[in-house]
C-alpha cells in the first residue's frame, strides 16, 4: 500500500506539474493577445483557452495510461486509455479492474482528475470573469 502511496504520489506531482505548466502558457499568451482581439475574438478566445485545458487533461490521462502498461497491469493501449479516462474523470464504470496490488492506483487517478478538474474550472472561470470586466470596465 505504501508503495502505491508513493508511486501514486510521484503521478499526482507529475500531473499537477504538466497541468501548471500548461495553465502558465495559456496566460501568458492571453496577456501578449492584443485587447482588440480578446474583443472581436471573445468566442474564439475562450474556445481555445478551454480546449488547451481540455488537451492538459488528456495528456495527463495519457501519463496515467502509459503507468498502467509499464507495470503490465494493463496490457494494451486502448484499455490503458480506456481505464485511466474512466478513472480520471472518476466515472469509474468498472468493467475493467486494476488487480489488488495496484487497485489504489485507480482511486489516486480519481482524486487527481477531480482536483485538476476543479483547478481547470476555477481558470476558465476567471479568465471570463477578468475578460468581461475589462469589456465593461467595472472595477
């Protein structure tokens, strides 16, 4: 168990790391983007902020999926894909089951999803908020 503790520790850091990463490049493009543009491009903007959000979480399933194969717990791509998106996302059909030596990993995967999730919302969220605040220069 502490193994997993440990092993599943090192994902959840790899995973925030990748999603912090990730978050910083977003802002720091939004913050070179022209005014005018954010303006007249309001829709695309927000677009593409969300869906390099939603390419974070990917790649940080991917980082899940690719454990599972290196441990052999799982055997093929699809599968990996398939359970660590079910448990990122922490739907958890559970049609595929991790065996008892690994099964925390899957539960470690659902807190992280969550917690990204969540950190992913509160991102969006603000970057709307400042964005039609400036639009309607309130304070």
């Amino acid at each position: 168990m502490l193994g997993q503790l440990a092993i599943g520790s090192l994902l959840i850091v790899s995973t925030v790391l990748i999603h912090g990463v990730i978050l910083e490049l977003v802002l720091k493009a939004l913050l070179r983007m022209p005014q005018a543009w954010e303006i007249r491009w309001r829709a695309l903007v927000f677009s593409a902020i969300v869906l390099s959000v939603f390419a974070a979480h990917v790649l940080e399933i991917w980082v899940w999926a690719t454990f599972y194969i290196f441990i052999e717990e799982i055997h093929t791509l699809e599968a990996a894909l398939y359970f660590s998106t079910s448990s990122f996302t922490t739907v958890g059909y559970g049609d595929l089951v991790l065996t008892p030596e690994w099964r925390l990993m899957g539960a470690l995967e659902s807190a992280n999803g969550m917690m990204l999730f969540g950190w992913s919302t509160a991102f969006i969220f603000e970057v709307v908020r400042r964005s039609y605040r400036r639009l309607f220069h309130v304070a």
